[in-house]
C-alpha cells in the first residue's frame, strides 16, 4: 500500500476543503491510502514549528501533497514555520525523491497565488522532491474544469468561506493523479 501524505494550514476552511477533495480524489484510487494533516498554530513556539509527529508521517509517505492559503502573496507565516521546521530532514535527504504536489486558495482572481505555488515548488526541490502538476491540456479535458487555469497545483478561489465546485473537482483530479502516479 502506498499512503500520500496531504499537509496543510486553513483558518476559514477554504484551503481544507480542497485538502478533502485531494483526499476523496486519492480515495478513489486502488492501493493507495492518504494521511491527512493539518499545521495548527499552536505547534509553533516562540515562531518555532516543534510537531515532530506530523514531520514524522510525512517521512513515512510516499508522495507529500502541501496546502496552504495564500496570504500577502506567499505561503501564511505558519505554513513556512512548517517548512523551516523540515530543514534538520533536508539534511539527511528523508523526503528525496517523494513525489509532491500543492494547492493554494486565495480571494482574488490574481491575488499572487502562483507565489504559492513557487514557494511548494521551491520546497521540494530543496528536498530533492519530483513536482506533478495538473497535467491539463484542454479546458475540458477528462472533465477538469480548473477555474483559474493553473498548471503548477490547484489553485483555488474563495468566496468568503465557501468554494467552487470547479475546484473541488481539479483537486479530486489531483489526488487522483498523484495517486496512479505513485502505483504506476
Ligand atoms: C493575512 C491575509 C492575507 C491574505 N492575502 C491574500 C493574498 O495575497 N492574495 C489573495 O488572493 N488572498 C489573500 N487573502 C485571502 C485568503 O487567501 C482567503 O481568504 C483564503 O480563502 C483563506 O483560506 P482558509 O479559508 O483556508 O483560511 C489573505 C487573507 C489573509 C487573512
């Protein structure tokens, strides 16, 4: 069984309902499973991610899916906290050559989103990580809608806490593919 670890920040929502769609998408896939995890603030002390349980499910997956909104064009404070947190496993090459893949949501049609993307993007080539993206060709190609028309990751977005249907969709799509990407 290969398991897919899906991690992430949200205070309103909007970016865990995408993280569940990636999940349902994953779910639909034979002989994968996913772990879904969630950054909570009150893991960072003194501006210091400290969860080693999470860090630690993510070293065990075989493919790691971030998520975080995008806030004043990048990942939020506590998503990075997250990532700086990672540093002492780039170190031994713990996440090397795990598939990765992202998703944002932010409340502008060009609200800088793609920064948050480059920063996922950015991350895993720190861990030596191989980035999947939406792979979408046509707009309406295997039925994925993807609103915005991104091809790093989902990029999603919100209004006020609610989401798309379209986006729901491209995120059950991107679960989905890095599901068979991992099974062949
Ligand atoms: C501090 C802050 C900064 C934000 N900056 C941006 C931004 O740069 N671009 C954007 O499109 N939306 C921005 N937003 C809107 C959020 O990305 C949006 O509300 C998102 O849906 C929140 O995700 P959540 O529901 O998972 O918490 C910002 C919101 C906050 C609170």
């Amino acid at each position: 069984m290969k398991t897919i670890a899906v991690i992430f920040y949200s205070v309103t929502g909007t970016t865990k309902s995408i993280a569940h769609a990636i999940c349902e998408g994953v779910q639909s896939v034979e002989g994968v499973s996913v772990n879904l995890l969630r950054i909570n603030g009150k893991d960072i002390i003194n501006g210091r991610y400290n969860s080693q349980v999470v860090l630690e499910s993510i070293s065990r997956a075989d493919a790691v899916i971030f998520g975080s909104p995008t806030y004043m064009g990048s990942v939020s404070a506590q998503f990075k906290a997250f990532a700086d947190a990672s540093s002492e496993i780039w170190s031994i090459g713990g996440w090397t050559n795990k598939i990765a893949a992202g998703f944002t949501v932010g409340s502008c049609y060009a609200g800088d989103q793609e920064v948050t993307m480059q920063y996922f993007q950015t991350l895993a080539n720190q861990h030596g990580m191989l980035w999947a993206g939406i792979d979408m060709r046509g707009i309406k190609r295997d039925n994925i809608p993807n609103l915005m028309g991104a091809q790093s990751g989902v990029i999603a977005k919100s209004e006020g806490t609610e989401i798309h249907q379209e986006d729901l969709i491209t995120a059950q799509y991107l679960g989905r593919r890095v599901a068979h990407l991992l099974i062949g």
